[in-house]
C-alpha cells in the first residue's frame, strides 16, 4: 500500500491546489464555458430538468440523435468537479456531442455547493438525481439498464461513490447494479488529506464521521455483476503526487478485477485532461466510449 501522505499544512495546500499548480486555469474555465454556451445554442438539449425540490437540483439531458423503432441509447452520466465548491454543469456542455454523436445519451446533474450543504449532502443528491434518471431517462431515448457514470475531480469522487451505492435501499424499484461503471478522471478516493488541506476545509468542513463514510477506499469494493461494477481511473501524469497516489489508491482498496484501469496519462494537468476526454482519438475518450459499449 502507499506510504501515507504527510499532514504538513503547507505541503497539502501545494499538493492539492490545482489552480496553483496550474497557472493557466482561467483559460481552461473560459474555453469550457464558451465552447458550452456554443453547443447549447447550436443544439437541442433539454435544460434545468429538476430532478428533486432542493437547491442545485436540476440536469440537463443531451438526448443522442434515434430514429424511431431503434433501440434505447447507452447512457453517460457526467458529474462535474471543482472541490463541491466550485463549478457548475453549464460550465461542461462542451463534453456532450463527443458522445452524443456516437449514439450515447448523456445527462449532466448539478448539486448544491459547499458551504451550503456537506458532500454526504451532495452524496445524497446525486444518488437522487441517478435514481431520477433510472425512472425517466426512457422517455428521452435513453436506456435505463445502460447508465455509466463519469466524473472529474470531485466529481470523479461523486461518480466512485455512485457505482458503490446499494440501490435497492434507495428504491424498490431501483436494480442493484443500477449504475453499469464508472469512469473517474483526476479523482478524490481517500477524503482524509482533504479534511487536513486548509485552502478547502473551511468551505468543506469535513469531519472524521463523514471521511469514513465517504471515502471509498474506506467502503467495500462493489459486486460485479455479469461484467457490470467496473470502475476505471486516470489522472494526468503531469499532476501532482498526491493525485497521482489518489489514482492508485482506489485500485489497490478495490482490486484490479474492480478497477482493471488505473493509468496516469501523459502530457496531462488536472485540467487539460478534461479536454482530452472529447479527443476523438486520446485513450481517455477511448476508455468512457469502451465504457459505454459494455
């Protein structure tokens, strides 16, 4: 296992502040959000479908292009990160036509930030908003037997948390293996270096409870089921160490029959790797879309 990182104040605030550690941020933000607002002009997505009453609880749906009779479309869930604090789905409209165009539905929820609510809050939010979309994502082309869950950073986290949810307590309704797998990009597996990190605890306020019951490293590797349950990773490898450690950390707690993908890719930051998910022919757009066609 990984040595455990230090609880140096001032290393975990170099560690994990991706915005330092990459000074162009702001253009990354600027480009999302400009090539976004341009899809969601240039297409027909459905926008702000609430899928609970509480703030922040609404998804935009990007149907994929079916003609009638066809069968219903593999769907991907995209949960966005920016430390549950930050960052919203608008800013990622930009991801859905690399997948859309290739017959997927894909479906971006938001959640309330912190301080405003806890990241169990959060938790529970798109537990909701997954559940809303088993329901209904039918009715908008989607298979709901087809569901993968993708997400970056925090979301990365969220997206983990998804595939090892026990369904059937949510609903009576729900199946087991209601999420199918998952895809985690630059993900957050152990919440514990986080709770120490003074540049987000104040916003976070993470306590050692909620470590426990939201780290997944610190849960039970989920059941695969008839090849469904798998969950594969990546980070940029010009990220930093205690990203790099976090990409490993999760298949060392799950296995590799769990996590088979765990891979650090090359030339990559904690932003830039968002962009190469829509790269037609980069290994990170090729793992969402062998995801998707399971």
């Amino acid at each position: 296992m990984e040595k455990t990182p230090s609880t140096d104040p001032a290393w975990l605030n170099r560690e994990y502040n991706n915005r330092e550690l990459v000074p162009e941020h702001a253009a990354h933000f600027e480009r999302w959000a400009r090539t976004s607002e341009q899809v969601r002009q240039g297409s027909r997505p459905l926008l702000d479908v609430s899928y609970g009453h509480g703030p922040g609880e609404t998804l935009d749906i990007f149907p994929a292009p079916r003609k009638p009779g066809t069968p219903l479309a593999p769907v991907m869930v995209f949960i966005h990160g920016g430390y549950w604090r930050s960052l919203d789905k608008s800013d990622h409209s930009f991801i859905a036509p690399a997948f859309t165009k290739h017959g997927a539905c894909v479906v971006m929820p938001n959640y309330a930030l912190c301080p405003a609510v806890t990241i169990p809050d959060i938790l529970m939010q798109m537990v909701h908003a997954l559940a809303w979309t088993f329901r209904h994502i039918a009715a908008h082309g989607g298979d709901p037997h087809r569901i993968s869950v993708v997400g970056h950073s925090a979301g990365g986290h969220l997206a983990t948390m998804m595939l090892a949810c026990e369904w059937t307590r949510v609903g009576g309704d729900l199946p087991e293996s209601l999420v199918k797998n998952a895809l985690s990009i630059s993900g957050l597996y152990d919440l514990e270096p986080v709770r120490l990190t003074p540049f987000v605890q104040p916003s976070l306020n993470l306590t050692p409870s909620q470590v426990k019951k939201a780290s997944p490293v610190r849960l039970p590797a989920p059941l695969l089921r008839e090849g469904r349950g798998q969950l594969f990773v990546a980070a940029g490898a010009d990220e930093s160490s205690e990203f790099q450690r976090q990409n490993r950390i999760i298949q060392q707690a799950w296995g590799s029959e769990v996590v088979p993908v765990c891979e650090a890719l090359p030339g990559l930051n904690h932003f830039s790797i968002v962009e190469a998910l829509v790269q037609p022919k980069h290994r990170l757009h090729g793992m969402a879309r062998e995801l998707l066609s399971v």
